[in-house]
C-alpha cells in the first residue's frame, strides 16, 4: 500500500511540473486532499503549501455549498480575479477519493488558455487513475 500511495504522489508531481513548466504565467500549483492536505505541489515552499492546500479544499467546499444553495448541479470549478492574477481550483475526481488542484496565476495570462489548462490537468489525472 505504501508503494502505491507513493507511486500515486509521483505521478501527481510529475503532471503538476509538466503543467507549471508548459503553462504560462502559473506561479504556483497544488494538489490538495479534499480534506486540505497537500498530496503534491510545485512552485511553493513546503510550509506555504500546506496553508494554500487547506485554503483550496476551503474555497472548494464554499464554492460547492453555493452551487447547491442555488441549484445549480455540480460544481466544476471556481476563479477569484484578483488585481495581480487569477486563483483556479478545479476537482480531480478519483475512483474512491476526490482532490482539489489550485492554481495561481499572474495578470497576463490569457484566461481562457488558463482555464483550459486546468480543466485538462484534472482531467489528465482523472483518467491516469481510472485506466
């Protein structure tokens, strides 16, 4: 078990690299627990990752419990503009267990290419598990 779960840990760094490396303007990237802990991450300190980890499976869960409030099914994703960049936190959903990947991007990225890119990282990781 312990093999796996570490096996699981690399293949999750290895796609939060490849996405930090080929995806401009990314300042920081993580995969959280849905329990708000960090799993994987790249571009930020070990300490600052743990805080941004439960911060992103924080800002998920509010985000879910306002598109049931409003009935608005499932909840895909969530954006805060800020003055200075977007944060992207998206849901990787796994056979037994879900994460939240977070993103921080500066001001000039192009956010349509930002959003795409982490829809697909999900997705990536999604699928890598359910093969």
């Amino acid at each position: 078990m312990i093999t796996e779960v570490s096996g699981l840990r690399m293949m999750f760094q290895e796609y939060l690299e490849t996405f930090h490396q080929q995806t401009d303007c990314v300042q920081f990237v993580i995969l959280a627990s849905e329990d708000g802990f960090p799993v994987a991450y790249t571009g930020i300190e070990p300490d600052k990752s743990k805080r941004a980890s439960a911060m992103a499976s924080t800002l998920y869960g509010l985000a879910g419990t306002i598109v049931k409030e409003f009935d608005l099914q499932a909840l895909d994703g969530a954006i805060l503009e800020c003055e200075l960049g977007l944060v992207l936190c998206r849901s990787v959903q796994l056979k037994s267990k879900n994460f939240v990947v977070l993103a921080v991007v500066d001001h000039t990225v192009v956010i349509g290419h930002a959003l795409w890119s982490i829809k697909n990282l999900a997705k990536k990781m999604s699928d890598a598990i359910r093969i």
